[in-house]
C-alpha cells in the first residue's frame, strides 16, 4: 500500500473515532503539516468519502463535524483490508528472515573458536 492510502486511511480512522476532530488536531494526530492534513481531508471531501457539516462549538466559533458516509465506510474497509494483507505479508517475510539470521547465528556460534 502506498502512502497515499495509508494517510486516508489515518485520516478516515481519525474521523470515525472524532468526527468533530479539527484540521489541527489531525495534523498533530498523523504527524503531518497543517496544509497535508487539509489537503488529504479536502481530498476525501471531492471524493464523496466525508461529508463536512458546520456547527457552533463551545466557544460560539463555527466549527466542522467530519462524517464517513456510506461510501467512505466502504473505502476504509477495503483500505484497511488491504492494508492488512500488505502487514502480514511483511510479517511472513520477516518470520524467514529472522530464521535465516538465528541459523546465521547458531552456525556462526557453533563453529566459532573462543568456545
């Protein structure tokens, strides 16, 4: 998966957890710049994947609630699965290698003089 998907993905996460997140703290929340993070959002907006609507916060600023619609819901459950299969490929990947080191390793520790 590339990084595009895996920052929607963060961000669609973000929003499903914390629909009135704002853009700052999201940025914050992915470790992204402030303009990223209203790039990415902006994206999934034109996308049909959130819905932005406006409300007054506490502080009688106007504020956004983000939702996934139906179709955003959709997306971050093929993302996701996607994403999964890449991690457990990864993970098999890294199950051989850390068995080729420890068979390194014990040949290495059985043939080495200072025994």
């Amino acid at each position: 998966m590339n990084q595009h998907h895996e920052i929607h993905l963060k961000v669609l996460r973000s929003i499903e957890d914390n629909p009135e997140i704002t853009q700052r703290e999201l940025a914050k929340n992915l470790g992204v710049s402030l303009g990223k993070a209203n790039y990415c959002l902006k994206a999934l907006i034109d996308r049909g994947l959130v819905k932005a609507n406006n409300f007054k916060n506490s502080k009688h600023k106007a504020a956004y609630a983000y939702l996934l619609t139906p179709r955003g819901l959709e997306e971050k459950t093929k993302i996701t699965v996607r994403f999964l299969k890449q991690r457990m490929e990864e993970y098999e990947q890294l199950k051989v290698e850390i068995a080729e080191l420890e068979r390194e390793v014990q040949n290495n520790h059985s043939r080495s003089p200072l025994k």
